[in-house]
C-alpha cells in the first residue's frame, strides 16, 4: 500500500512512541488507525509544507487541522511570539492582549457581545453547553449525528436507536446518565428538528451545530435546514449554539453564521483564532455571558486562558486576515484544488466528488456531495485508503481518514495546487 521503508526513522520513532504513549499518539486520528500504515512524525514546516523525520517534504492539507490558514511559521507571527515570550510565558492575571483579541472577536464574528477565552475547542463548547443550561434551567440538548464538539461526556453521543430515542456514549468511561438528556438527529433534516421540538422543546436548554461541518468530511448545513433551527430555538427559549471551532475565520471573515445570515445565541471559536497556539474562544448576547463567574453562577475557568504567547499568535493570525482579498484568494485557490481533483478523477474513470467552502473542502469516493453522514458513511472507505497512501508516496499529505475536512493556506499558490492536481492524477489512474 505504501513504499515506506522498514527502517525509517518514522518506524523507528512510532515504535519508540508506543512504549510511553497509549497508541503512540496524543490524539487518536494522527495513529493512521483508519488508513493503515505508520504516522509521519513531522520536525517542521514552513508556508504549505511539512517535512518529517526522513527528511521528505510534504504539500500539507491538514494545517494543523486548520489553524495555519496564513501558512506554516508565518514570519509574522512566529515574531509575535518570541516577542511575547520574551515578556514571559504565563502571568495567571490579566493582560492588554486579552482584551485586544476579545475586542477583535466581538468586532468581526456578528453576534459576539462578549467573550470568554479559553485553551481549547473542546473548553468552548462544553463551557457553551454548560452556560446555556444554566441560563435555561434547563437539561436537555440537541445534536446531530455526525458533527464533532470536542471529548466532552455529554457530546460523545452516537444516535440512539429510534427516531427521538436519546443517545448512546461512543467512549467507554462515559456513564449513561451523563448522555440521558442528550438527543441526536440527523444533520439537514427539518422535520425531525420540527418533531424533537414539538414533543419535548420546553425541556431543550440548547441546539449546537456545525453550520458547516468538518467532523463528517465537509458538509454544509442548508439554509432551510439552520433557519428553522433558529426559529424553533427562539420560539421555545432554547440557546442556540454555533460550533464554529473548525469552520470560524475558515468559511470567511465573520465564519459560517455571517455567511448564512444567521445570528446564534452563543458561539464556540478555536483553531484558526490561535494561529496555531492553543486559544478558543466561547461567546454571545451579553445577557448570556453576563451569567459567567465571577458575576454569575455558571462556574468556569482556566490557568492558561489568554496565554500570553498564545493569544499574540492569534491576533497576529487575525490581522493577516483581514489584507484585502484575503478570503476571494483563499477561496478561489481551494475552488482550483478540488475542480483539478474532481478532472483527474474523472479522466482516469473513478467515482469521485469534491467541494469547498472558503478554504475548507471535502473529498468524496461517490457519485454526489453527501449531506448527511449516512451519505458521508456510504463512501468507497478502502479506494479513498488508497489515494491516501498514492499521495502520502507522491508527497502530498491529506488527512489520515475519510471522514476529516481538508484545509488550504494562503500559501497554496498556482504552482503547489498544480503539482497536487498532477500528483492526483497519476494516483487516480493506478487505483482505477
């Protein structure tokens, strides 16, 4: 399946990893596990390559699953953050920068009044669940099959067995009263929304949604499907929650929601928001965020909320942004990588699709773009196994599953998007 050499130093390093990391990993997709084969332990990057401990380089699709959408070691912020550091690298008070980039985030994402900071994608989102059932008084949530929140207890949810039947913990170690009050649909699908609100929706404390999903490849919500979310939510006093950890500063300047049109209650923010260093961010109406301690009663918190160093990489990342033409360049290049994959493929006969929203895009082993992940879940799982490893030996690097989004930096030019298309190409013709 691949031509990786015994003796690597890949090999080498994944076997030593195995004896002090469970898997090897420490976070469970890099294992390969899906698509065979040994990870690439990557010692640097630069624009849009990585090169690993062989010393081969790598086209980078994955951008440290989205944050390097300026590219890898921007000169610009990797200066932001040796001038941070040197300032110190964690105070546990207050600081100017914090501020800075709540401000910045209020200002571009539309429904942002306030922010809290946090570390990570998964402390968004399951401070966002916990504020709205505090706000609510309320236990019950709704999400839907396929969309990723972070390893939080209450969101490690598969679907139940029946339509409105609650849902069932995917990770051993997370008990059955912690998901009883978890309800999962199905992405796009408006009248089961329409019937989990008509029989239990003055219980629902809040809906949280991928408005444009990368946790089932890339899906985008319909419009009909997020502004019938947004009317039963108002309409019942539920929160509604925008999980744009992956698709925010992604899909454009003010994320999915300003794309849609649609205003969420409260929104989770990550990745891109920390150019690569470990910044999220949750937020929404003030009223709401008004409830967080220490004025209100919903407890959170965090030693290395606002880093610092962190929070100079992200807004150094947000103003790079913001250059004129930025997202028409970003998108235009990923529009160019998946109609040249969607060509190669067809000229060497396979069934294949494509498609991208600003400079994220989904690569799918069928006949149609999937929306909904029992579409997504229908693809051909071992050809796309092939075209990963066909890749991997021509050295382009998409990620190491077929459920995962792909993500275009700044530095994808005409020329890197070319060689992956050609690269493409002669993968397709071997696995036809």
């Amino acid at each position: 399946m691949t031509t990786e050499h015994a003796s690597s130093k890949n090999d080498i390093l994944f076997a030593r990893a195995q004896q002090s990391t469970p898997g090897g990993v420490n976070s469970p997709v890099r294992a390969f596990r899906s698509v065979g084969g040994t990870p690439r332990f990557i010692t640097r990057a630069e624009g849009p390559y990585f090169w690993d401990a062989d010393g081969k380089r790598y086209i980078d699709y994955i951008g440290s699953w989205g944050p390097a959408i300026v590219g890898h070691a921007h000169p610009q912020v990797v200066k932001a953050v040796q001038d941070a550091a040197a300032n110190g690298l964690s105070f546990g008070a207050p600081t100017e920068g914090e501020i800075e980039i709540a401000e910045e985030l209020c200002r571009l994402v539309p429904s942002l009044e306030q922010v809290r900071l946090v570390s990570s994608g998964t402390e968004a989102t399951m401070s966002a669940l916990r504020l709205a059932r505090g706000a609510t008084g309320r236990d019950k949530i709704v999400k839907f099959e396929g969309c990723y929140h972070g390893h939080a207890d209450s969101l490690l949810v598969k679907a139940g067995s029946g339509l409105l039947t609650f849902g069932n913990p995917t990770s051993a170690g997370v008990p059955e009263d912690f998901v009883k009050h978890t309800l999962v649909l199905d992405y796009n699908n408006v009248p089961q929304l329409e019937d989990a609100f008509a029989s239990m929706g003055d219980t629902i404390a809040c809906v949280i949604v991928e408005p444009v999903a990368g946790n089932m490849n890339l899906i985008r919500a319909t419009p009909e499907f997020l502004t019938r979310m947004r009317e039963l939510c108002t309409e019942h006093g539920a929160v509604l929650i925008f999980d744009e950890v992956m698709c925010g500063f992604r899909v454009g300047l003010g994320g999915a929601q300003e794309m849609y049109g649609i205003s969420p209650d409260l929104t989770a923010l990550g990745k891109v928001i920390g150019g690569g260093m470990p910044v999220a961010a949750f937020g929404g109406r003030s009223e709401l965020m008004q409830k967080m301690a220490p004025i209100g009663p919903v407890y959170q918190a965090g030693t290395l909320s606002g880093n610092p160093v962190a929070v100079a990489a992200g807004m150094t990342t947000l103003k790079l942004v913001q250059e004129p033409g930025f997202y028409d360049r970003l998108s235009a290049q990923t529009a160019k990588l998946v109609e040249g994959l969607a060509e190669a493929a067809k000229e060497a006969g396979v069934t294949f699709c494509a498609d991208s929203v600003g400079g994220m895009f989904g690569m799918y082993f069928s006949a149609t773009v999937p929306s909904t992940y029992a579409q997504m879940m229908a693809g051909d799982k071992e050809r796309f196994n092939r075209f990963f490893h066909g890749m991997l030996d021509e050295g382009v690097y998409f990620a190491p599953a077929m459920f995962e989004a792909g993500f275009v930096s700044a530095q994808h030019d005409d020329g890197v998007i070319a060689e992956t298309v050609e690269a493409a190409r002669r993968v397709f013709k071997r696995i036809a």
